[in-house]
C-alpha cells in the first residue's frame, strides 16, 4: 500500500520504536527470568513453569539462603573488600592523577612517571609471576591480597588525569598567589572541583571490586576468607555442569531456585547504585578518552 | 625556589602509587623468568634449574597450544567484529527513535548487563541453556531435541560470542551515539532539501559522520585480539569444550595454578605479553597517526 509523505514516516518510526523496544526487552529477559527463578516454588522451576512471572510465589528459597552462614561470610568479605578497596583507590587515583595533570614545564619528572604507569597498563608479567610475587609477600588470605594489586587502577587514574587538565589553570594560579601549597590545592580547590569526575571514577572501582571473583578464586583458600562473587561461582557455575548432564537428579531442582536467590542478592548492590552510575558513567567514559 | 618545592610534593602524592605500581606491575617481569627455567617452587628462581628456551620448544610441539591460539583470536576476532556491526546498528536505530523519553529509558537499560559480572551472567546462563532450561524449551518444542549449548563444541563458541554482544552491546553502543550526535544537523537539512529519504540520509550522512568512530574503535581493538575473555569463558566452560573455547588465559591458569607446571605456564603466559604489547602499541600508533587519537 503506497503510503503518503506524513504518514508514511509515522509507521516506520512506530516499527523502529518496536523493534528496539524488543532490543531493551531483550537485555532484561534474563534479569527477570532469574529474579522470578528465586520466588518461585521448586516444582514449577523443576518443571520449568517458570518465565517471567514467579509461580507458586514463595520465599522459601531466601529464607534458607539467610540461613547460610557461609553465604553471609562471604557477603561480609566483599563488603569490606568494596569499603577498604574503594577507599584506597579513592585516594591513590587522586593523589595520582593531580601531579600527573601539570604541565612538563611545572613538574618535569611527569612523562618518567607518565611512560612507566602506561607501560606497566601494556605489558604484564602475566599470571604466575604475580601470582608468585603475591605469594611470596604474604598476602594470600589477608583482605590485603584483593586490595593492595588492584590499588592502583591506571585507568581511572587516566581518566580523572584528563578530567584535571581540562579544569582552568587559573584557579591554581589564583591559589597560589594565595599563598596554599599543593596539598592544599589539592584539596580544597582541585578535588571539589573535579568532583563529577572523581564521582565516575569512585563508582567504577566499586564496582570492579564487587565484581571482581578470579583473585579470590586463587589468592583465598580458607572458605571464610572468599569473597561472595567467588562463594557464588564455585556454588553456582562450577556444579551446575554436572547438573546439565544429570537432568534427572532431584537435588539439583531444589538448587535452582536456591541459586537465583544467590543470583539475585550479589547482583543487587549493582542494580541499586546503577541509578547513580549511569548519570555519571556516559559523561566519564567519553571524559577522559577521545581528543582531537 | 617555591616550584622546587612544589615538585618534591607532586612526587610524594606519587610515591604511593608508584610503589604498589612497582610491586605488582614490575617485579613480576623479573619472574618472567621462570619461562627459561625448570621451576621447583622450593628452590625459587635462584635455585632452579635454567633450561634456556626448552619450555617455549615443548609449547609448539603441544597440539594443545594450536588450539588454544586459533580460539583465541577466532573467538576474538568474532567479538570485535560483532561488537562493531551490533552496536552501530542499535546507534542508528536508537538515533531515529523520536520518542525521546522512551529512547533514554531504552538506552539506560541497554547498558546495565555491562556492570553485572560474569559469574552472574554464567550463573543465568547455565540455568537458561540446561537440558530443561527456558532455552531449550523452545528448541524442545520446535525441533523435538534439546540442544547441549554449553557441552558442544559446535555451539559453545556461538553461546560465547553471542552472550558477550548481549552484555556490552549496549556498553558500546554509547561511543557510536556520541558521534552521531556530533554530526552537524545542517547536513541532514542539506540532503532533505536534495529530496534524500531516512535510508538515504543515513547511507550518505549518517555512516560517513561516523566511520572515523568506527575505524578508531577496531584499531584500539586490535591490542586486545590475544584477551578472549577469561571470566567470560572461565565462568561457562567445562572439559567436553576445551577444543572449542579453551583460550590462552584459561590454559596458562589451569597448567600453571591447577596442574603446577609453572614454566610452561609461564612460557605462554610471556608469549602472549609480548605479542599482546606489540600488537597494543601498534594499534596506538595506528590509532593516533590516523585519528589523533591520545590517552595522555
């Protein structure tokens, strides 16, 4: 049916607003699906009734998985893991990135600096010599083996880098005249100013740190000491091969639902701060990267 | 003399950083050695024995290590390529949405999957793609069988590829909206005036304002061919699709942490550094003699 000019225009953008409305549904799906997974009864997820709906509503799997205390262990690991983690990338990001952000002329040693940072972000020793130097420090079941090598995350030091140098160096001139030293400069001037920009960069070593499973994986090896991500992914993805080959095994039907509760709870700190990450995230990434 | 003093500031703000930096980023380069020695951990790299380039020899003749290379950079490749065409196309889609509210609900939740981790996703995916999962329901329904997603080597690199574009598509998608945004609306008034139509326009407006975007994404790119993904493929692999979906990360962690061969491990694991530095540095280059492109 040959359509008119107007017209015409409407219904196609009513099938591309269709069209990415599925798009969206589909980054959701699998959200949904296991958020219904943890409320729904055992049966109906053994029968796979479930979708997008829980069925036979229930809480039952949550209220065992509260009484796990390995569960709240590991819980507790992380959660210091993101304070203490966070707070020491907070601070080193900073303290980085500002003497980074002057001019050659101002702090001449800055490109030394600048070439050794970039060349250790390019070329790593790989796996086992870290793994060895972490070993051989003493550090493998202490909360410092998940927060001391992740101490530095270059990237956001880059980033909040770049964020410094675009901010009018007037203010430091002015600053100075004033009479305040770097420190603070630094502080009362440099940090408030740069605020947006440290608020990315904090938000993106929260969430490295509370997603972060592997260093647990193989730096802890007493149970208690294992942070959630690791406790879910030797539960959860590890056993669960085996549970794809034995459909018929009735323990693991009871598992399923136990296992979206698990799911559900270590991605909520994610989805709880996502409102606040998303209002800073876009501004970071195209902040500190692409300059004509 | 007030500037001398700053400095010494700006190098104490530096000190601490510069020293974990040194602990875990450059002395562990000096244990690179250990890709030269037969490493006995009891004795340390100073009483172990030097082999010379034997654990590098003993690497080629594996059949393991050919195909850990070739799934390395086809699963790689594979991403990138997927990872380019999906997010352009959801940009321009997106780009064309009138509705502008709805059009930044879509995009605020097109990105979330990129900030879940791994172990979450392969713990999802586990349970959609089992015998009796969400997945093969619908195949049960349509083909008769279930399919064996995650224990086929026909179909575990798909199930790879595919469920990275899932999680960072939306991730991705926000650089190529950025620089549709950048481009001059009186070009589109231009090419109306000419009588070009919404296919025409994004044909001869659109995709031309975006190509430097999308050169300077895959030549970034090629720094990372040799990561595959390692908490991706860690997190849904299992022995039956090694010859598909084992990858260099995953083979160095398991010979060198599971199965204490420490030189070999090491030996692959220097391999790939420094190939994967040449190829970085490369792509930098490229990237900043073709795009002006700097990260400092």
């Amino acid at each position: 049916m040959p359509l008119t000019g107007k017209r015409g225009i409407r219904t196609t953008d009513i099938i591309l607003t269709l069209i990415m409305l599925l798009v969206t549904l589909l980054c959701l799906l699998p959200l949904i699906y296991v958020i219904s997974l943890s409320f729904s009864g055992k049966s109906a997820a053994a029968s796979g009734a479930v979708t997008l709906f829980p069925v036979d509503f229930t809480f039952y799997s949550y209220e065992y998985m509260f009484k796990d205390s390995r569960f709240f262990d590991a819980f507790g690991v992380s959660v210091k893991r993101v304070l203490l983690g966070g707070a020491i990338n907070f601070v080193l990001t900073i303290l980085m990135a500002y003497p980074l952000a002057k001019e050659r002329l101002e702090f001449r040693s800055r490109d030394i600096y600048m070439w050794v940072i970039v060349f250790t972000m390019m070329f790593t020793g790989g796996l086992i010599p870290w793994y060895m130097v972490v070993k051989s420090l003493h550090l493998t079941d202490t909360i410092w083996a998940l927060v001391l090598p992740t101490a530095v995350p270059i990237f956001n030091v880059i980033l909040l880098m770049n964020f410094f140098r675009g901010l009018p160096k007037e203010i430091n001139e002015s600053a100075k005249m004033d009479g305040a030293g770097p420190w603070r400069t630094l502080i009362t001037i440099a940090v408030p100013l740069a605020m947006p920009a440290i608020a990315t960069v904090t938000l993106f070593s929260i969430v490295s740190h509370w997603n972060a499973f592997f260093d647990g994986l193989i730096l802890m090896n007493k149970q208690h000491n294992i942070p959630l991500q690791t406790y879910i992914q030797q539960l959860v993805v590890a056993p669960s091969i085996s549970s794809s080959t034995r459909p018929e095994d009735l323990i693991n039907f009871s598992q399923r639902t136990f296992n979206a509760a698990k799911i559900v709870v270590t991605m909520l700190p994610i989805l709880i701060i996502y409102p606040f990450l998303q209002r800073y995230f876009v501004h970071g990434i195209t902040l500190g990267s692409v300059k004509e | 003399m007030r500037d001398s003093k700053n400095t010494f500031h700006y190098h104490l703000m530096l000190a601490p950083g510069m020293i974990l930096l040194i602990i875990f980023g450059i002395v562990p380069l000096f244990g690179m050695a250990i890709a030269f020695q037969d490493y006995i951990p009891v004795k340390g790299i100073f009483g172990s024995k030097w082999v010379g380039l034997e654990n590098f020899k003993y690497m080629f003749e594996l059949d393991d290590s050919k195909i850990i290379f070739f799934n390395t950079i086809f699963i790689s490749l594979m991403k990138m390529l997927m990872n380019v065409l999906i997010p352009v196309t959801t940009a321009l889609l997106l780009h064309e949405i009138i509705f502008s509210r709805l059009k930044k609900w879509m995009q605020t939740i097109i990105y979330l999957p990129h900030f879940l981790s791994w172990v979450i996703l392969a713990g999802i995916l586990n349970d959609m793609l089992s015998q009796n999962g969400i997945v093969n329901q619908v195949v049960t329904a349509i083909t008769g069988e279930p399919i064996f997603f995650l224990g086929s080597n026909n179909w575990f690199p798909a199930v790879v590829i595919l469920s990275d574009v899932w999680k960072e598509f939306g991730f991705n998608t926000i650089i190529f909206l950025a620089a549709l945004t950048a481009i001059n609306p009186s070009l589109y008034e231009a090419a109306s005036i000419d009588g070009a139509g919404r296919i025409r326009k994004i044909w001869s407006v659109t995709l031309p304002g975006i190509l430097p975007t999308i050169i300077l994404v895959s030549t970034l790119n090629i720094g990372n061919i040799l990561n595959a993904g390692f908490d991706q493929i860690y997190n849904l692999y299992n022995p039956l699709v090694y010859e598909s979906g084992d990858i260099i990360d995953t083979y160095v962690y398991r010979i060198g942490l599971v199965q204490y061969q420490y030189g070999l491990a090491t030996a692959v694991g220097a391999l790939k550094s420094v190939v994967g530095f040449i190829l970085i540095f490369l792509s930098y280059r490229l990237a900043a003699k073709f795009a002006g492109y700097r990260i400092f």
